[in-house]
C-alpha cells in the first residue's frame, strides 16, 4: 500500500466528491488502516461511447488505485437490458443482447485512457455482470426482492414524478437497483465509487451488503460534470464529449464549452490548483476574451487523453478550420451514387439522407443561416438544387466537411 500524507488524504476524499456513506470520517479511518480494499464502478453499455463526465469518476478510482487498492470497471452488459430508470420520466428502450455486446466492446479503449489495465503490479480489472447474474433464478431473484418494499422503491423521485404526470412505471424497472445491489454481493466490494444520480442503486447495493455479507460497504458519489449545453453531461441528452472523438474533433466540442463553465472543467477534469481556478477566474471577470482560455483548456484535455503531438496537431487544425476556414487535412469522402440521389437533388433532402444533420427542417434551418457551403459558396436557398456532375467539397457548419463525388457519371 502506498503511503499518503493527510494533506493528500484529505484532498483525494474531497475533490470531485459530493458524498460519502456512511460518513468521510469513517472512510478515512478505513484507508488509513492500509489494508487493501476492493472499489468499483458500473457502466451501461447503452450507447457506444464514454464520455469525459464518465472519465472525472475513472480518474477517482485511479487515485484509489495508485493508493495500491483493487479496482474494478465493472461492465453492465446484463443490466443494460433492463434499462437504468435513474432521471428518466420514461421507460427506458430495452437493448437485444447483439446491442449491448457491441457497444461494450469499445468500452475497455476508452476506459484506458484514463484507468491503468496495465500496471503489471496492480492492474485495474475488466468485469462483466452477466457473469453472475445470467445464472441467478427466478427464486434468486425473489430472494433479493424480499429485502426492499415497494414503497421504498417509490421513493425515487423519477417514479414519483411518473405518478404525477400519471405516466407509466413498469415493473422491470424496479428490478434495476436490485441487480446493481447484486453486483456489490456477487464482486465481495468494500466501496462502490458513482455519480450522485446513481446514489439510490449504490445505497441499495450497501443494503445488501449489509444483509447479505455482514459488512460495510462504502459509497462514494461525485458531482456532475456540465454538458457542452450547460447541463449535466449525458448520453441520453447528446451534450457530452466522447472518450473516443479523435482529437480534434475533442478540441472542437469543448471549444464550445459555455465560457461560465471553463474554470469548471479546469477544477474537475484538470484538477487545477485552487490558486490557478482563482487566476483564472479573475482573468474572465477583468473582461479577458475566453477563446485562449478554452483553446488552452481544449489543449491540456486532448493531451491528457491522447498525447502531446495529437494536441499540438488538434489546436493547428482547430485554428485553421474553425478560426480560419481552411479545409481539414482529411476529408471523408461520400459517394453520391450510393444514395438515391442525383445532380439535380434539392441540398435540403441530400443533407438529410447522407445523415449530416437529424432532419431536413435542421437542413433549412442552417442553409437560412449561411452554414452550408459548396466548394467554399455560401449557400443560402432552402430550395438549391444540387447540379455538379463533377463533385464538390461540402461544409455543413464547422462539425462536418465531405468531398461529394460521383463515380457513376
């Protein structure tokens, strides 16, 4: 076990943490016992990616794990089928199997980047809870029902806001927190580390711990991470900047960061010195312009993530795309003749079936705004009609820039 000072201690059990249960005090006088503890943290593959939201939690466990402690990336490939119905006013959509088992393959990837599977001295460890929970029966899981009563399940302020807007509330989605409860029991877990909105599911894990094992477990929640629109980062909401964007796709999201957020990202996927958030936050109310502040930011997060070149990479070509309208170095390529399309298609319904924005009311909604160009023209007609047999380089916005070409003339 690695030995940390108080001021270390302190530190670690304070930044990005909002609580710990049952208390930081009794926490404490557990890590200071340097005795090896077991802590984990649960995912959903319910979408391919893992968001920088998702990373300020990983970097928690690492510290942890540095301290010399045992650390599990625990994989909810069979809870991803039922669906968290944490901050839903809806049920979730159930994910097949083939669904999950797709989206969790890209997980480990990403994960690296910021928790160490390779430490040949105390590596990270990858689980998956279909292990245990594929086998457990149907008295199992009746078993595991007996220890909650419906009431302490309607708690949840999801579900109570449900039954005023006298929405539905299915029963497999009270089973979610009895099978993440589960994963504490079925891994042994002393600590199960979980943003604040995971902190009913963790409690009722620690319940069953409890019960079940005869012993303490810990929880310990952090606070959110701000999406690129000023909410909570999520997958559901699509505000959030993915573990696998290539950098300067990376650079580009967090440029877009609302500038009240930036000594915020500083603090919690940085963890800048608090006398630097203070200059920093000066520099913003002495009227500074943010843009440096960001590309500075936008910087040190890529090369956490990747490395020093591809951030140095990321920032030229952030400043010549964006700042100053350049093409990028690559340019995906888009074959017109793959698409039920032709020269004298409407711009409107090719943007659309190519899948370079949601919806054709988006569509017209940037080509009224000047964000659509074809070969460097601003295109400003809702009703332009594509007539370039030859091909041409398309700019939708600054997130996408295609080379359209023809091979069927």
């Amino acid at each position: 076990m690695e030995n940390v000072t108080e001021q270390q201690l302190d530190h670690i059990l304070t930044h990005n943490i909002d609580t710990i249960y049952p208390t930081k005090e009794a926490f404490a006088k557990r890590l200071k016992k340097s005795e090896p503890l077991t802590f984990y943290i649960g995912i959903d593959p319910n979408i391919p990616d893992v968001h920088l939201g998702h990373a300020v939690v990983y970097k928690k466990l690492e510290e942890f794990r540095k301290m010399g402690h045992t650390v599990i990336c625990l994989i909810g490939d069979f809870t991803a089928r039922i669906g968290d119905p944490t901050d839903k006013s809806a049920a979730r959509v159930r994910l097949t199997a083939d669904q999950v088992k797709e989206n969790a393959q890209a997980y480990q990837m990403q994960v690296s980047k910021v928790l160490n599977f390779d430490d040949p001295s105390n590596p990270a460890a990858l689980r998956f809870n279909s292990e245990w929970l594929d086998g457990l029966t149907f008295e199992d899981l009746i078993e595991l029902a007996a220890n909650f009563t419906v009431q302490q399940m309607l708690e949840r302020d999801m579900f109570q806001n449900r039954l005023t807007d006298n929405k539905p509330i299915y029963l497999h989605e009270f089973f979610y927190p009895l099978m993440q409860g589960y994963d504490s029991v079925a891994m042994d877990v002393d600590v199960e580390v979980g943003g604040t909105d995971q902190t009913f599911n963790m409690l009722t894990g620690r319940d069953l711990v409890k019960t079940l094992k005869n012993k303490e477990k810990f929880v310990v929640t952090c606070p959110f991470l701000m999406g690129t629109d000023g909410e909570k980062m999520s997958k559901s909401k699509g505000n959030f900047i993915s573990l696998r964007d290539e950098p300067f796709e990376m650079f580009r999201k967090i440029m877009t960061v609302n500038d009240d957020f930036i000594v915020h990202y500083y603090d919690m996927v940085l963890d800048l010195p608090k006398t630097e958030q203070e200059q920093l936050t000066k520099r913003l109310a002495d009227g500074e312009n943010p843009l440096e502040m960001k590309k500075e930011l936008a910087y040190s997060i890529v090369e956490m993530l990747y490395d020093t070149d591809q951030a140095a990479g990321a920032k030229t070509e952030f400043e010549g795309v964006v700042q100053g309208n350049e093409l990028p170095s690559e340019i995906q390529e888009i074959d017109l003749s793959n698409f039920k399309l032709h020269t004298s298609t409407p711009l409107v319904q090719m943007l659309n079936d190519m899948k370079l924005v949601p919806s054709k009311s988006e569509a017209r909604r940037l080509i009224e705004q000047g964000a659509v160009k074809i070969d460097g023209e601003k295109i400003v007609d809702i009703g332009y009609l594509i007539n370039r047999p030859n091909g041409f380089i398309l700019q939708v916005g600054k997130k996408h820039t295609v080379r359209i070409v023809n091979t069927s003339k």
